[in-house]
C-alpha cells in the first residue's frame, strides 16, 4: 500500500528510499569532494599549460639566439664548425654551439627545425645521404612552408643519390605543393619529373614536363622542360 506523506510532517530521509542520514551526509561529502578535486585538476593543468607554453617561449628564444650565433659559420662555408660549434669562441660567457647540438638541445622549435635544414644540407654536400636524411627528416613540420618544402626536397636527394627514383619523385611533387604558395614550385616539379623518367614512368614524367612549360613561361624551367619533351619525342605546341 502506498505510503501517504504530508507535506507538514518531517520526514526521515531512510522513511522514503532505504537510505540514511549518515549515508545522505557522506554522499553529499563524497560528491564534493570529488567537484573540488575535478575543480584542482582543472586549476592544475592549466597552470601546467601556461607553465610548458612559458617554457617554450624561452626555449624558442634560446635556440633563436644559438642559431643566430653559429649561422655566419654556415655563410662563410665554414661547414665543420657550423655542424658542430666552435668552443673556442664565447659569446657573452656562452660558446658557440653548432647546428647539431641544437637540433638535440631544442627539438620542436622553429629554430630547432631550420638548424636540421641547414644541417642536412651540409651533409649532403658532404655525401653523408644517411645522416643527412636524419636531419631533413627532423626539419619536417616546421610551421614554414619553404623549410617544410625543403625537408621533402632534402629527403627525396637523398633517395635520389640512392637511385631510388620511385621514392624521390613523389617527395619531389610534395615539396612542390609547399612551394606553390611562393611561386618556386617548377623547380622540385622538374626534379620530380627527371625521377620518374629515370624511373620509367615516362607518361607521369610528360605530364609534369607539359604543365611546367604551360605554367612556368618565364622560368629557366619551362626551357628544361621544353628540351625533355623534344627528348622524349613529343611535339611541342
């Protein structure tokens, strides 16, 4: 039989649904402990986010000043202590660093990722495929399209110098994507079409040819391209 209540009547809580006032009061207890301790999370994690971003704030700041430091060995040629530093010079009691130590030191900054760029290019210079390969490959998702573009370009040399043309034509055509925005994508398209026609694909190797003499008129390209068309018996409109 229903159980009629009045509203005038005090009531024990156990009287309507089994539970007791002790239970209700650990309930209520238990339930705000766990909203503060949702609260303090919260409250920590993003004093933990402002804390990394201030860290990477300075982080960045000091792999820009290495960078701009160890740079004018990498413009005078001087590619041995531009991959490794120069100790023996110290600037404002620190020494100069080399490319190398700041991809190790600061990877994930913007800095980090044009010093892997530079780096590579070194290496290639200095037939170091391998190494070099490491490195473009440590540039890749820079916020900059140009150094993004280079990576991709720097990678498919290197398979390139490798005679793997399958591999380098399609990292060529996505460095050429990057570059598009720049207006310097019919270089790395040329490089890409020069790869397939080394790797037999000579149809993919006509298309690009023909869109880079089409779309590139004033470039040194469009001639190149234009000679590998009569090269490979095309007629040329």
């Amino acid at each position: 039989m229903a159980t009629n209540i009045d509203v005038n009547d005090e009531i024990e809580v156990g009287a309507i649904d089994g539970t007791s006032e002790v239970t209700v009061n650990e309930t209520f207890k238990r339930n705000a402990l766990l909203v503060g301790g949702g609260v303090l999370i919260i409250a920590l994690a993003m004093g933990l986010y402002w804390y990394m971003t201030s860290l990477q704030k300075d982080k960045e700041a000091s792999a820009s000043l290495a960078l701009s430091r160890v740079k004018v060995y990498y413009e005078r040629a001087d590619y041995d202590k531009a991959l490794k530093g120069d100790p023996s010079v110290k600037m404002r009691g620190e020494p100069i660093i080399g490319l190398q130590e700041i991809v190790e030191n600061y990877g994930g900054t913007s800095a980090a990722k044009m010093a892997a760029l530079m780096s590579g290019d070194i290496l290639t210079a200095q037939k170091k495929y391998a190494e070099a390969e490491q490195m473009y490959e440590a540039a890749q998702g820079s916020d900059s399209k140009i150094i993004t573009a280079g990576a991709k370009a720097g990678i498919a040399a290197c398979r390139e110098s490798e005679k793997k043309y399958s591999e380098a034509a399609p990292l060529y055509e996505e460095a050429a994507q990057y570059m598009k925005d720049v207006g310097d994508e019919a270089r790395f398209r040329y490089f890409a079409a020069i790869n397939y026609e080394k790797a037999g694909d000579i149809d993919k190797a006509k298309a690009i040819y023909t869109l880079i003499a089409k779309e590139n008129r004033d470039t040194e390209f469009k001639d190149l391209s234009v000679g590998a068309m009569a090269r490979l018996g095309m007629i040329i409109e």
